[in-house]
C-alpha cells in the first residue's frame, strides 16, 4: 500500500495500484466519493476511491490496470457529494507500458532513444560508405543528403534529449558534472 497521499506520477499498467488520499475537508464519513479522471488525446480513464474510514482508498487490480493505454496523461482529483463536485487540483501523469504482457517486436525505447540509435546508426552508413554522394538531381527534383558534422550535431541533440528523459526518471541520479580547474 502506498501511503503518500496523492496519486502517482507514475503509473505502471498491469501492476495493482494502491494509494490512501486524505481529505481533512472532504472526509469519507461525511459521505464524499474521490474521483480521478486521467484524460489524453485518445482515451480517458475514471478512478473512483471506495470509503476506508475517514480516508480515500484507491485500490485498482493488476487486471483493471493492464487495460490501461500507456502514454501521458492529465490527472484531474475531484470530490463528489450528491449534487455537489469540488476539484482538488490536477497534474501530469505518466503511464507506462506493461512490458511482461508485450509480445516479440515491441520497442520500450522512447522516441528519442529510437532517433539516437537511428542517428548513430546513420553516421556507421556514412563512414562506411565509400564514394559519398551529397547531393543528386533527377528530373528537376533534388536531394541532399547530410554531411558527417550535420550527423554529428543531431546526435549530439539527441543524447542531451535522451539525457534528459534519464534525469527525469523518478530515483534517477543527478548528471556528473564536469569540475574544470585552472592552476
């Protein structure tokens, strides 16, 4: 059981979520029903919390949550009571895929992952490639291609984007930095 209070940033679908929300103003007993509502582009998912004395208790199955689309999501915490609604805030959240319930083929690489290895990928082609051709036109249409350093520079990109996706990443460690001396 997850005592913090609030629900996660972080949801990991297929596994059984469980958090307790207290609401000092919006107390169970007094006959209030917490609610979430996750919400993206594609599909929108409601949680509702059942009564554990004063206390919400959210307590979704592992089978409830393996049909949940991975992807980010706004979280919206409201309090019901008969007619009457109060919304307590909203915040971003992540969803992650069940990757146990994936079958052969599925990439977990984020999309900045997957454009560094392309990148990286590229400039092996280049480099061994002899007799580079940078540009050709056929029939009045043109087509450049990137050279070694313009390589470079987007793979240089997209390690400080995959970078930072690392640091984001709840337990990650602070990047090392460099501490430069002059004697």
């Amino acid at each position: 059981m997850d005592s913090t209070n609030t629900i996660p940033a972080v949801l990991q679908a297929g596994d059984s979520l469980n958090w307790r929300r207290s609401l000092q103003a919006y107390t169970a007993t007094d006959g209030w029903t917490l609610h979430y509502r996750l919400v993206n582009a594609t599909t929108t998912i409601d949680i509702t919390a059942t009564a554990d004395g004063d206390d919400h208790l959210v307590a979704i199955p592992a089978s409830t949550s393996a049909g949940y689309a991975a992807g980010d999501y706004t979280a919206v915490e409201y309090v019901t009571k008969g007619a009457d609604r109060a919304t307590l805030g909203q915040t971003a959240l992540t969803i992650k895929p069940d990757i146990p319930a994936m079958g052969a083929g599925f990439d977990a690489r984020t999309p900045a992952q997957r454009a560094l290895a392309d990148l990286r990928a590229a400039l092996n082609r280049w480099l061994s490639t002899q007799g580079h051709v940078s540009e050709y036109e056929i029939a009045g249409r043109r087509m450049r291609f990137a050279n070694v350093g313009e390589i470079r520079s987007r793979i240089a990109l997209a390690e400080q984007e995959v970078a930072r996706e690392q640091a984001a990443q709840p337990g990650a460690k602070p990047p090392a930095r460099r501490l430069l001396v002059r004697y």
